[in-house]
C-alpha cells in the first residue's frame, strides 16, 4: 500500500513493477471508472499505471431523509 506522492519516488527506485500489463485493459477500465476523482489518474506516473486507489480523502454527505427533505444544497444550510 502507497500513498500517491511517493509513486514517483518508489519508481525512481525500482520497488514496483508497473501494474498496466496486456489483456487487464478491462479491469483496470472498470477500477478508473469506479474510483473518486483524479484517485485512478494519481497512480500513473510517466505513462505507466503503478498503484491503485484503495481510498479517497473526498468530502462526502450524508443524511436521513426522515428528519431533512432533501439534502442540503450548502454548507449554510
């Protein structure tokens, strides 16, 4: 497990292999569009996939819609 700003260095030092071999094109599709944001993208570094998001610092909303109609719009509301 990596944290995306390390990617580049930990390929300078050759302690991965690049995880965008042939024939996963699929997979690796479905994990892209399955991922928050810009997660999938911060793990290809020079052209190569090396790492895969396992989570995402994003800012989520909950609520229950017993007690509030909708949900709110804005952090005023």
């Amino acid at each position: 497990v990596i944290d995306h700003p390390h990617v580049g260095q930990i390929t300078a030092e050759t302690c991965l292999a690049p995880l965008d071999v042939a024939g996963r094109e699929a997979e690796r599709a479905a994990l892209a569009a399955g991922s928050v944001g810009q997660s999938y993208p911060s793990y290809n570094w020079q052209g190569r996939q090396w790492a895969f998001p396992i989570d995402a610092a994003s800012q989520v909303q909950a609520w229950r819609p017993d007690m509030l109609a909708a949900a709110p719009a804005n952090w005023a509301e």
